[in-house]
C-alpha cells in the first residue's frame, strides 16, 4: 500500500471509532500561526499539499481540500487526485459551510478545537445544525493519533528565546503593558487572554525561534489589571530572560497550566474570537462573562513607533545590498545555475548582513513556467536550470534584529519578448500607481486595490492575490489588520503601518511576472482644507528590470516616478557598497530611462 493508503485507512478507522462521518483538517494550530510547527503540520501530513492556506476534510470514503487561488498550481501538482477532490475556492474566505450544508445533512462532523477559532467554531455549530447534523469538539486530534499508530511522530527541538532591545523595540514591557492595561479598563474588562505568538512577542519585547521563518515562541499570556501571566515551556528560559520577566513582573507558567488558570476566569475576560482558538473558549467557566472584540494589542504593534520605522529603514537597505549584490552576480554567473543555486546564493548574500537573523518566509524563485505558480517552493524535483531565454521571478524577505524585509523582483537574463516587456510594465504602472497615492483619513486598503489593477484590467488581465499586507517589525511578514485587496478589511490605513506593495500577472504554464517593495504610511504635510491626507514612503530600495520596461507604455509621470526612484536607491545605497564593479553596475542601472 501507498504511504498516503496507509494514512487515510487509519484516519478512517478513527471516525468509523468515534463516530464521525467527517472530520476537519484546518491549517491553523493553536495560535493562529500562518507557519506551523512540523509538529501541527496536520493538513499538510494528512493530504500531501503544504501550501499555508487550506483545509481537508475527511469523509469516510472521500476526501476534500479547499484553498484560494494562490495554490490552485501548487495544490494541482500536489494531490493525488485518486485520493482527493481539490475544491477551488473564488475567494479567500473557506466554502467549506456551503458544501457541507449540500452534503453533509444529518452527518456527524468531528474537528480538534484548538485548530479554530471561536468565530469559526460557532459557524460550523450552526452550519450542521441547520441541516440536523451535529458538530463533536474532540481534543485528542486524530491527525496525531494517526501520526502515532503510523509511527509518524516528530520530535521538537527546544530553543531558548530572547529579549527584543528597547533600543530596537522603541517602548518598555512596562510601557506597552500600561497601555494595553488602559485600553481593558476603557473597555470594562479585567482579564485578556492572548493567544497569537506575535502579539506575545510584540508585548513582552521577546523573539524566538519556534516557528519556521517568524522569531516567535510558543506560548500563551494572560493579562489582568493587577497581573501578568506568561505560559511557556520553561526549558526555553535562559537566567538572563528568567530575570528580565520576572523584573518587569511578569509570571511564568508552564505551557501546559493554562487551561487550568483559564478555568478560574470569574472576571470580564476579553477574547479575540477570530484568532483565539475554541479549546480556550471551552476552558473558561461556563458562568464567564466575556467580551468579544478584536485584541487591543493587533493595531498598537501595526502602527510602527519612530524606533521601528528608523530601524525598518535601517534593514531595507541592508537587505538592498544584499538583494542588489545577487542581482550584479546572477547577471554574471547565471549559466550552470539552477532556481535552487541562485536562491542559496542570494541567502549567502543577506547572511553577510549584521544582524541578519534567518529568511522571512520560504523564497519563491520560479524560472519561466515555475514562475507562474503564484506561491512556488522550489524543489530538487521541479528546480529548473537558469537560462537568457524566460522571465525569472525572485519573492524573498529577510530577518533583522532592526526589522523585516519582503521584496519580489522579475528579471529577464536575455533579450525578453514584446509581450513580456508589455506584461512587466503593465504590472509595473501599477506599482507605481500604488507606490505614489495620496489618500484621505479613514482610505482601507479595499478602496485603494484597484489602482493596482488598473492597468491590467484595461488589458484584460488580473491577478489572483491580494496587492498588499502588512508586515511586522522583526516579526511577521504577514501582519494584520492592514493590507490592501479586493476583500473588505474594515480597518483604515494609519501612519506607521507597514504594507507590500505587490501587483503581479501570471501565464499558466509560461511565466509569472511580480514586482514588491515594502513602503510604510505617513502623513502629507499639505492642508488645504479638506481634512489630513497619508501617502506611502517605500522601503524597499532595489532598481527594477529597466530592460523588461517599455517606455511608450507609460506616462511621463510616470517616467518621472521611475527615475526619481532610481536617484533615491543610487543615493542612499552607493556609501554603503564596497564593490567598485557592483557600484558601476547600480551606476548604470539607475540612470534616467
């Protein structure tokens, strides 16, 4: 039998045991976590695709997996369709509910609480008991139980976390803790539960090394008006983090105490119920009076303070080195290498970066029909060969103590075609569009979105992911709530927020073209009246592909636009480039088209 025969035959046992009809493998663990530990890897385990949005459902003799339109070529590729049915979703929003309220009638679901949130365990209650099925919270997941009878077990490696500098955090523990202490009292609460890691991490200014790519750790936190509760597995202490939390008052629990903390919750607890997990909900007492509402501490962590901007500032051009050394050498060594090669290389580059601290998320680097797939993972079995005759399209970030950087650059090696140099400055007004808008007070990033677009709509094209998200200081790549996409966010953007700046246009099967700078919000300095206007000021400091550029195709704004920015990389970046050749080619490539 097959690896993946042996897998689905003994989850089926399990819901024939329990009684389950289906049962749920969602992405997430119990933090919310956009990367999982390989340990909570479930989904990924159970159906063979690891891109980081889905979720399976297993059935006693079928099985599902939907995901969005950014791993529809990757979950292609992936699943074996002899064992499941890949359900594509329009959206970015799970059309789970709806096919199980078409199939699923009088059928008993059974899902692990601690993989979804409350908001998505009260849809799932309701959903079944609309079409007279039932919905069984069970802790002993059976993607572990699985896991175990297979002998699939993954062994976890502890690694001590770290204290997050003022001098890179720019607010004391003490600071931060004040002000989350008065937005509760604001709002009549006296116990908050944190679950998400890099909202622990934002607030007690620590970082670790637990998840894949995000220096966080693994934990949960409960604050009160009078307390601060710190639950970790305490072999992750070193003296000096022992002594800094319990200076700054904080308690330490073992990782495992806090449902029994979260079972003597008699005060107004506040939970997030979009990111915390269902399991803590079951926890409290069932007389708790609870208050629903977003964390306050997700829009105090979004709005960069001056510290973190400077330090941003600080990263992105280092990362700019970095990135601008790999493109001088790919330019010059690009034959014998292949999409693997040049990505290591590329690491190598940013590795001689102080206070470089890891990649930032798992670089993309697609050579011609790799390109298209939208969140592409390289492999030895699809690496391609580099070559002068395709577009290749390089998305990778990096981790500094100072900040976090994300930026996407396509190149073309060779001569590239009409169409392809049309496609690239399609693509690019959009950027630019982006990159040089003024908005008013109260603009989301929804009204924005189409700006992007623009230019490719009156060409009939489009693209299947959002334009921007928000990123973290030495923190996530992904943040919200900030970004900018077809779908409604409800929350304004605000100075000091950090957003991608990503439009893109991919060719199934031939090539992907996507071009990203990270920029940041700050407010125009113009009044005239009509209330306070933002604008974005880039970070990121990378010439683009001025060979992939046609020129007829843009305005003389537009032009204008493009050279200014050249003048800016040239500028800031020639002081700190020591390479005399590499400093003659960012001559050269940031002169005036």
């Amino acid at each position: 039998m097959s690896a993946m025969t042996d897998k689905l035959s003994t989850i089926r046992q399990l819901l024939q045991s329990h009684q389950y009809d289906y049962y749920l493998v969602p992405s997430a663990d119990a933090h919310n976590n956009e990367y999982t530990p390989e340990k909570w890897q479930r989904r990924a385990y159970i159906s063979g695709f690891d891109g980081s949005a889905g979720e399976a459902l297993i059935g006693t003799d079928e099985a599902h997996l939907w995901t969005d339109g950014r791993y529809f070529l990757q979950a292609d590729n992936q699943l074996d369709s002899n064992y499941f049915n890949l359900q594509k979703q329009q959206g970015f929003a799970s059309e789970l509910e709806p096919w199980l309220i078409k199939h699923a009638a009088n059928k008993t679901l059974g899902v692990d609480p601690s993989t979804i949130s409350i908001s998505r365990a009260n849809s799932l209650i309701q959903t079944m008991k609309s079409i007279g099925g039932n919905c069984v919270f069970d802790q002993q997941n059976l993607i572990d139980q699985t896991k175990e009878q297979l002998k699939h077990n993954t062994t976890e490696s502890i690694s001590p976390f770290f204290i997050q500098f003022e001098k890179y955090s720019g607010q004391s523990v003490t600071e931060k803790l004040a002000f989350i202490r008065s937005q509760m009292k604001a709002r009549g609460t006296q116990s908050l539960i944190v679950t998400v890691l890099d909202e622990i991490a934002w607030l007690l200014n620590i970082r670790g090394n637990d998840i894949p790519f995000n220096p966080l750790v693994i934990s949960y936190l409960i604050l009160t008006d009078t307390s601060c509760t710190f639950f970790v597995d305490t072999k992750k202490l070193t003296p000096e983090t022992e002594s800094y939390l319990t200076t700054n008052q904080i308690n330490i629990e073992p990782y495992s105490a806090l449902f029994q903390a979260l079972s003597t919750c008699h005060s107004t607890v506040w939970l997030d119920k979009s990111t915390a997990n269902y399991l803590v909900f079951l926890s409290l007492p069932d007389n708790a009076d609870i208050f629903y509402e977003r964390s306050p501490i997700v829009l105090a962590k979004a709005c960069k303070n001056i510290t973190e901007l400077d330090g941003a500032k600080r990263a992105h051009k280092k990362d700019a080195v970095a990135v601008i050394s790999f493109m001088h050498w790919l330019e010059n060594n690009f034959e014998g290498q292949s999409e693997i090669s040049a990505q290591e290389k590329l690491e190598s580059f940013r590795q001689q970066q102080k206070h470089y601290k890891g990649p930032s998320f798992d670089t993309i680097s697609g050579f011609a029909s790799n390109g298209a797939i939208i969140h592409y993972r390289s492999t030895p079995e699809t690496s391609k060969p580099l070559s002068d005759n395709a577009l290749y399209l390089v998305d990778s970030g990096g981790q500094y103590l100072e900040g976090t950087t994300d930026i996407t650059r396509t190149f073309h090696l060779g001569v590239p075609t009409e169409e392809e140099r049309r496609h690239y400055t399609l693509v690019l007004k959009g950027h630019l569009a982006i990159q040089n808008s003024t908005f008013p007070e109260g603009t989301r990033g929804e009204q924005l979105d189409a700006l992007a677009r623009m230019a490719l709509w009156q060409h009939a094209l489009d693209y299947r992911h959002g334009t921007g998200h928000g990123v973290g200081s030495f923190l996530c790549v992904h943040e919200g709530p900030q970004r900018i996409s077809p779908a409604p966010s409800a929350q304004a953007l605000m100075p000091g927020m950090i957003l991608s700046n990503e439009p893109g246009v991919y060719f199934d099967g031939n090539y992907g073209i996507r071009i990203e700078n990270l920029c940041f919000v700050k407010q125009l300095q113009k009044q005239n009246g009509f209330g306070q206007f933002y604008q974005f000021e880039d970070l990121t400091l990378v010439p683009y592909e001025k060979k992939l550029i046609d020129i007829t195709l843009l305005t003389n704004e537009e032009i204008r636009y493009i050279n200014a920015y050249h003048v800016r990389v040239r500028e800031e970046l020639s002081s700190m480039i020591s390479s005399p050749e590499i400093k003659t080619w960012l001559f050269e490539r940031t002169q005036a088209i």
